[in-house]
C-alpha cells in the first residue's frame, strides 16, 4: 500500500549555537543525550525494540548568525560528518590530494550511484519523511530524493518522541550514500517484534517486486531462548538485510540473526584545529561479541578462531560515536525542526546499505552478501582493517588485525568486495 506524506515530528530539538569558523577552531565541550526510545527497558527482551540513536549537543546549542554555503556542513566550527566527508575517507568519491584531509568543509564530492530499492523499517510514524529528506539534501547537494512510506498495519501509526530522529537518519543517509536508489519507509504501528516482524514482511515483498535491493534496520532489542525462531523472517530471495549491533556492551537481535548482516560501530578521529582525518577507532560503546543463542553460520567458518561454535558480530562496522557523528535535519511535532548531530550503530547501518546498493551486485541473499564479505577479508582494496581500541564489557575486546568483535571485518574501502 502506498500512502501520502504528511506533517511531523522528531525528539527534543536541538537549537544550536555556533562560533565563527576563523582562525581558531572551536573546541567544543557539550553531552551526549541518550532518547529514552534508545533505553532498553525491563521486559523488553525479545518482545520490543528499541532504537541505536545518541547524539551530541554542545554548550549552548547549535546556532549560526550566517548561512552556510549549499554542500557545507550547516553551521561553522564544527568537524561532523557530510556525505562528502564520510564519502572522503571510506574512498567512495574521487577526492584531489590536496583534500586528502577529508575536512568536511572543503570535500564536496558526494557518493554517486545506487539503483533499485533500499527499504528502511522502523516504528511509529515520522510525517516529515519527504520533507525532511529534501532539505537534507537541498544542503550536502544531494540528487532530488525518491522516497514512499508505507504503513505496515494499513492505518497511519501514532507518532514517538526519539523514533522520529531515527527514520530521519535512517533515510538521509541511506540517500546520502546510494542517491540514486529509491527509499521505501515502511513504519510499524509500534515498536513491539510482532509488530516490527510484521513491517519486515512488507518491507521483504516490496523489495523483491521491486527487483532486490536492501533492508536496513536500526532497531534491536536483548537476545532471548527463542530468537532463533524469527531468523526466517530476514530471508526473502533477492533482499539483503542490514541491522545495528546496539550501542552498548554485549549482543542484540536481530543483528545476531544468521541471516542479516550485521553493523558495528567506529569512532573517527580528526585534528581538532585542521578538521584533518586522523585515524579510526573501535568505538567502545559499540556492540559486538559471541551470541547467546544462534550458532555460527557457514560464512564465519573463517574466523572460527575468534567466534568459536556460534555467531560472532559484527560483521563489518562505520562511523557511530556520536562525538564524531553525522549531520541530520529532523521535524519533531514535540520539538520543532533542526539539525542533530547523531551518533550510535544506527548511522552504521544504513550507511553500509547504502554502499552496498551503491556496489551495485544485489546479492541473492544476506547469506550469499556475507560470503562475499568474508572472502574479501583482509583484503586492504575492499575494507578498512580498524586495528585500534576496544570495546564491550570492560572495554574486554581489542580490535586487532583481520576480524575482531568491535568492528568485523573493518570498515568500507570503496565500493569492491561487497
């Protein structure tokens, strides 16, 4: 079913407020805010998720007393990340050497391509989807987005504070990185599993009358006995499934499920004068790790050392501290309009099934895209190999060279091997 836009909403605004990018860069000191929707709550084990989303509010907000220009990040001073910045540094557009810093105000060249379809699945309703969307893209110079949402339940769902934020990530981002794909939002009527599972169906059927393509979801909730029994649900033929492992210690589903690949968590780091790309690291609040219940899949054979007998994630990781997070405009109904600037494994997530549309092979299956990702590993012309950090529990597990539990196989390296 195909359904018309309307107006909308997004959690708690952020009114932001800005120095003068000149001589001196700003330095800025702020806090990470955690949504409530991103909160596992007792109980809510294998019956409802929650969202991967944080993001970062400096002292005083974000403000601007002067426009930026189209393709430059919206307010000045500060080095989150555009998608000609992440587009620099994962060498998915072509970058002149004198910009090998990747500072996010002097790259403008954006990922190209993508085709077909990437569906998002998320809960609750988001009405600003479109318009949103728009002026995203109005901003970093996107192609004009292509984008229907479709409610899973067959009525409008009701509107969720925290919710908002992440199906505005979800399909910026997912444009951002293969902006020439269409984006099918597909909203459960809430954040329960049955509910969530239900929007999946849709999501897998629309996909697959579209040709194949992806399914992204930001979503998880704690692992339980009887997951396992749900794994068929993200096995659609023609359609590759994409979830965040979670942004905190340990393991969730679905992102252990065997069949969707899943996404960890890197932190970037950057010359806080230059804006400079520096190296990446594992992000330590990032999820990863052996699963409780789901046993290893064929695919992972090669990195038995590390897994042992069952599913090891993640599988591959990108950019997630919200400390160096990602720019997106979101409409809130409680809060007004505005620009975040969003961490967790939720921005990882789509990000890959936008490179991975972007790639253009359309795997058969999650299955047959991870056999794939695991015979390129290693590979530098394919992933980068984070081999810096640590992360879970304790911050107990290093990433080190080859796979690891903080970021997989490593992080993209242009579009080959994938």
């Amino acid at each position: 079913m195909r359904y018309p836009f309307r107006a909308m909403a997004v959690g708690l605004l952020l009114t932001l407020a800005l120095g003068s990018v000149a001589s001196a860069q700003v330095r800025p000191k702020g806090t990470i805010v955690v949504p409530q929707s991103s909160i596992a709550k007792p109980g809510d084990a294998g019956k409802r998720a929650h969202t991967n989303i944080r993001y970062f509010v400096p002292e005083g907000g974000f403000k601007s007393s002067q426009p930026q220009a189209k393709g430059a990040p919206p307010f000045p001073g500060f080095f989150f990340e555009t998608p000609a910045s992440l587009a620099c540094i994962y060498h998915l557009a072509t970058v002149p050497r004198k910009n090998e810093g990747c500072n996010p105000y002097v790259v403008t060249a954006n990922p190209a391509g993508g085709k077909k379809v990437i569906a998002i699945v998320d809960a609750y309703d988001y009405p600003y989807a479109l318009s949103d969307l728009e002026v995203f893209s109005k901003q970093f110079g996107l192609a004009k987005p292509k984008i229907e949402v479709f409610y899973a339940g067959g009525i409008e769902p009701p509107e969720m504070p925290g919710w908002e934020l992440e199906e505005a990530l979800d399909v910026e981002w997912a444009h951002a990185m293969a902006p020439n794909a269409k984006i099918y939002l597909v909203e459960a009527t809430t954040n329960s599993i049955v509910d969530l599972l239900q929007a999946e169906t849709v999501a897998s059927n629309l996909v697959a009358a579209a040709g194949g393509g992806e399914v992204s979801m930001s979503w998880g909730t704690s692992e339980s006995p009887d997951e396992y029994a749900y794994d068929q649900a993200f096995t659609t033929p023609g359609v590759v499934y994409f979830a965040s492992t979670g942004d905190s210690e340990g393991t969730e589903w679905p992102s252990v499920s065997p069949n969707v690949v899943s996404v960890g968590g890197t932190s970037l780091s950057r010359n806080p004068v230059t804006g400079y790309f520096q190296e990446e690291y594992a992000w330590n609040s990032g999820g990863g790790g052996p699963s409780s219940f789901e046993t290893r899949p064929s695919y992972q054979n090669a990195v038995q050392s590390v897994v042992g007998f069952v599913r090891g994630v993640p599988d591959v990781s990108a950019d997630a501290d919200p400390n160096s997070g990602v720019y997106v405009w979101a409409t809130s109904t409680f809060a007004g309009s505005g620009w975040y600037a969003v961490g967790g494994t939720s921005v990882a997530t789509p990000v890959w099934a936008g490179i991975v549309n972007s790639a253009g092979n359309f795997a058969s299956s999650s299955q047959a895209e991870l056999t794939t990702i695991y015979g390129n590993l290693g590979v530098a012309g394919d992933f980068n190999d984070v081999a810096l950090g640590a992360c879970s529990f304790y911050n107990g597990y290093n990433a080190v060279k080859g796979y690891d539990f903080c970021t997989g196989v490593g992080t993209p390296y242009g579009k080959t091997g994938k």
